[in-house]
C-alpha cells in the first residue's frame, strides 16, 4: 500500500516479483493520481519495456488507443504489473470473488473503466521480465495473430466450443455490479449475450459491421466481429 503525504488516499499497487520498477514509477503514479478529481476511483496504468532474464532490452510495445469498457469487456488489455490505483476500486475488487476473474488485472481495469476511472502514462515506468517460457505480455506478429485466431476458429468449430471466456467473465462481472453500472454499461454486456443466444443471423450481421465493443489490435478486432457474425462469441 501507497499512502500519499498529506492526503487520505490510500494506493495500491501490484508487484510482479520478477519485473523491475524504474525508480520514478510510483512518483509517477502518484502524481498523476493525485491530480485527478476522484483519485480513490482511478487507475494509473503505464507502458511497458521488455526485456529479456539478464534485464536487456527487448522493445517497447506500441501505446494503447483503445482503451475504456468497450474495450474491457472482450480483451484485457494492461499487465497487472502497471498498475496504481484508489481505495475504492481496491473496495470493490473485495466485493467479487477470485473465481470470477479471468485474470485479476483484467477485472480491475473493467471495474475502473466502468464504475471509475483510467489514466494511461505513455512513458515506460518498469521492465517487464520477459523469459524463454513466458506464454503473455508479448506482442506477437500478425502472421502468429493469424495462425492463432485461425486456430481458435477450427477448435471452436471440431468441439462445439461456443461462447468467449471474455463474455462469460462480463456477465459475472455484470451480476456482481449491476446496481453501479450505467445503462448503457449494462446494455453493453447484455446486448452481446442476447446476440449469442437469440441472435438473428441480420441482426448479429448489423452488430459486426458496427459493434459497440473492439479490440486493439486490428487482427483481433475482425476477429471478434467474425465470432459474433458466426455465432461463436
């Protein structure tokens, strides 16, 4: 816990024991935080450096632009390890329970794009340990984001697999909150899990060609409108 001098929020980061903080990123934070109207309902996340076990650089990923609850809700899009955040979004992880999660950073980044706020820091504030096993955190080509979406469309369709973790997770999380969600946050999730089960073929057609939701990445972002279209979301 972070407790700013001076002032009665408390924050709370995340440490992954392998990686390594640069020396200003809980400055960083702070300050950013601290600037903001409701502090205790944000979230600080920032850029990343990988680098390889010996702490040599590898690359700096690109920066986010598409970031929010429509982007929540189907992709989880920064590392735990980013992360500073307020008091009441820390009350409100408390409020779930870990078997809702798909994975705990991607909860809180829904819980702050919804009920609070995010601010992102386009600097690199920490060295993301990147080893010879790691299966996240890593960019991968558009040949490898091909070869794998297209592998999980022939899985789907061999095991009858149907339904996103990234949905199943939205209605827990819709379920555990809907009492502080917007209308149109609820909407949101629900309009997909209609889709999905009742869905007209016309009408999950006219949600692919403009969905309220997306992906950062382009490859994905079509893929996810191909699910919905084909009923596989």
């Amino acid at each position: 816990m972070l407790t700013t001098e001076g002032a009665a929020t408390d924050l709370f980061a995340l440490c992954d024991q392998d990686d390594v903080w640069l020396q200003d990123k809980v400055s960083a934070a702070v300050q950013l935080l601290m600037r903001q109207t409701s502090p205790e309902r944000t979230l600080y996340v920032s850029r990343q450096q990988f680098v390889d076990e010996e702490l040599k650089p590898i690359m700096v990923p690109k920066p986010k632009k598409h970031f929010g609850f429509a982007n929540a809700v189907v992709e989880s899009s920064f590392s735990g390890c980013t992360m500073v955040f307020g008091n009441t979004i820390r009350q409100l992880v408390l409020l779930s329970r870990p078997s809702d999660w798909n994975m705990h950073d991607w909860w809180i980044y829904l819980i702050a794009s919804s009920i609070g706020r995010i601010v992102y820091d386009h600097e690199p504030r920490m060295l993301y340990r990147r080893h010879t096993t790691n299966t996240s955190g890593w960019e991968p080509t558009l040949t490898e984001r091909i070869n794998e979406r297209t592998a999980e469309f022939t899985a789907r369709y061999r095991t009858g697999d149907v339904g996103l973790r990234s949905l199943r997770q939205a209605e827990r999380f819709l379920n555990t909150y809907r009492n502080l969600l917007s209308h149109d946050h609820a909407r949101l999730i629900t309009q997909l899990v209609d889709l999905r089960k009742r869905g007209t073929t016309i009408k999950r057609l006219r949600y692919a060609i403009k969905p309220l939701v997306q992906r950062e990445s382009w490859i994905d972002d079509l893929a996810l409108r191909l699910m919905i279209l084909l009923k596989q979301h």
